[in-house]
C-alpha cells in the first residue's frame, strides 16, 4: 500500500461534527498514538476492543479518572469567582448529575440562597467530587490510595490561581450555552488530495479546560490536567511536542471560533513527593505554531491509513518488537504475538472485550 502523505494532500477541510458526521470512522489521541508504538497492539486493543484481562484493577487510570473530578469541581468554582452562578449550576449538574452536585453544594450553599467563599468550604466542595467519584483503595496498591490523592488534589487546589485563567464561556446571559469545562472533542479531518481521493475521519477527545489567557488577555488556551506517579521536568519535556495538546489546540479553535495557539499543562504527582515543590504541583505553558499542526495532520492522516489497511486483518499487522517491553514491563498481548499462527486467531476470538470512549459521560 501506498501511503499518501501531506504532499499528495490539496485541501485539509477542519470543523465540528454534526450529527451526520457519526457514520464515520472515530480516532481519539490514545488510539492513533497507540497504532504509532504498534500497529498490532493498536489495531487489536483499540480497533477491536480487545483486551487480555487478568481481572484487576488499573490503579493509575482510575487515579487519574477520579483527579480530574476534582479539576473539573475547581473549574466550576471559577465560574462562581467569574459571577456566574446560574452557568455554575447548570454545567455542574452536567457533570457531576444532579444526587452528586446536591451532596457537594451543601458545603458551598448559605442560608441566605448565595454561595459561601471560604476557603474551607470550598475545598470541602472539590473533595467531595472526589468521595463521590466511586474510586475505592485496593490493598495491593499503597501508593494509588484515596489519601495519597486527596493530598494531592488539596495541593492542586491550593496553587490553583482563582481568577487569574477565566473560564471561557460562550454566552455569559444563556447559562446552558458551551463553557470550557469537560468539553467533549469530536471534530471531522477531511484531507482532499490532488486527485481527489478523500480521507475523512472524526477526531475525538474529551478537553479539561477551555481558558482566557488572563483576565486581560482574552486569547484561547487550552488546559490539559494530567496526573502520574513522577511529575518532573523530564515529564514536562515530553509533553511539550504531544500530538493530543496539537490535536486540542486545534479543536479549541474551531469550537471557540477563535485563535488559540497555546496550552497550559496541569500536571500532578500522586502520590505527593516528599519534598513539596520537587514535581507535585507542575504547571507549564507550551506554544504551537503551523509547523507543529503541519506534523499533528500528518501524523493524524499516516495511522488512519494503517488502521484502515489492518482492522479486518490485525494479525497481518506490523509488529514493532521495540515495544514489547515498553514502560519496562511485558506488553499484555505478548501471548497471542508469541503463539504458533495457527493458534492465533483463536486466542483472538477468545480474548474479552473492553470498550473506551471518550465522549462518553
């Protein structure tokens, strides 16, 4: 197969899906990235949903998962900060649901109908999202426990600037328009080439943030908010050329009908290391220029190529070994490349299949 690259490309065609849009082929970061490191791991984990299970838990994704309830918790104070509290409400039962905003504005509610601002209170609310959130310890992780991220979400509350990075909001008199809060990704690439063959996909994601750069600097900036196990400059160097802040950045503009060239990375250790200010608390600005959308788009437009040519024949995919071992420890899948290719396609068949979807609620 000849692969077509930006140089075959006469057109790219950018903007959000629509309803109509839904029949095409859906690509979020994690999977293209994936199909990156390795056709085979991607295509079969990804494409088809499969999964070698050993029945536990994944600590650090649910981790994660239950942080960026709080993030989320800490946006909709802004709101408030913003003096918004009808947008507040609405975005925040969007969320959260309307059993679990009620338990958390308890915390925030005066007896007078307003919303108190201590500090204390306020927190209360944030931890909450995350007592709420159904992440419970489990015995065989002493790292990856609801205390170790509590402290840190206490961390991050503390060194959030309230009122410095607004909340972009789309109509501050209609409280049910867009604000940038958990804002679902799904916008359609269309590449045209020369002889007028398309490629045509929908890219989806889920943005934490969609920020004004300063309360008097309205220009767009995204905010991605991660969480890991070691949060240093090593860390932050390899988040500064990632394809997915591109892949936003680019959304962010589309969806905001305005120019935004840069994000902000939130990131956050947990469990907290022992000194304070040594990588637990990581906020970093990175810009992106046409250079950088230049390689997302072809990037973007090189694996949907491959997972079209592998999906309905995986096995046949390339196998990049250099990967097996990634994260120094053995990939999941190493059963299945390693069996006799006749056994293959029926480990195939028998292997469980797990679903992720990031426009899911």
């Amino acid at each position: 197969m000849t692969m077509v690259t930006l140089a075959d490309v006469a057109k790219v065609d950018i903007r959000l899906a629509e309803e109509e849009d839904q029949h095409l082929p859906a690509f979020d970061h994690t999977y293209l990235s994936n199909v990156s490191t390795c056709p085979t791991w991607g295509v079969i984990r990804y494409g088809l949903h499969k999964t070698m299970s050993e029945g536990g838990r994944a600590m650090a994704l649910e981790a994660g998962s239950a942080s960026h309830e709080v993030f989320a918790a800490v946006r909709c104070l802004e709101l408030l900060t913003q003096g918004l509290p009808e947008h507040f409400n609405h975005h925040g039962r969007r969320i959260f649901g309307e059993n679990r905003w009620v338990t958390m504005c308890d915390f925030i509610e005066s007896d007078e109908g307003g919303y108190s601002e201590d500090a204390t209170d306020r927190l209360n609310f944030c931890l909450t999202a995350l007592h709420t959130s159904g992440f419970y310890d489990d015995p065989r992780d002493k790292r990856r426990t609801l205390s170790s991220i509590e402290e840190s979400c206490i961390a991050y509350f503390d060194k959030w600037e309230w009122g410095r990075r607004p909340v972009w909001i789309r109509d501050r008199e209609d409280p049910t328009a867009d604000v940038g809060i958990e804002c679902k990704v799904e916008m359609v690439l269309c590449f045209t080439t020369h002889k007028g063959v398309k490629y045509e996909f929908r890219y989806t994601g889920r943005a934490d943030g969609v920020h004004h750069r300063t309360v008097t600097d309205s220009s767009i900036v995204i905010h991605e908010n991660k969480t890991g196990a070691r949060i240093d400059k090593t860390w932050v160097a390899g988040m500064r050329l990632t394809h997915q802040i591109t892949g936003y950045v680019v959304w962010a503009s589309t969806f905001t009908q305005e120019t935004c060239d840069r994000a902000m990375i939130l990131g956050m250790g947990i469990p907290l290391p022992k000194s304070y200010d040594d990588g637990g608390i990581v906020i970093e600005s990175v810009a992106r220029h046409e250079h950088h959308i230049h390689s997302w788009l072809e990037w973007a437009l090189y694996n949907f190529q491959v997972i079209q040519q592998y999906v309905d024949k995986p096995l046949s995919a390339p196998r990049f070994t250099n990967s097996c071992t990634r994260f120094f420890r053995e990939c999941s899948f190493m059963p299945l490349c390693d069996a006799e290719r006749n056994d293959q396609q029926n480990i195939l068949d028998e292997m469980p299949t797990q679903k992720w979807d990031p426009l899911e609620d």
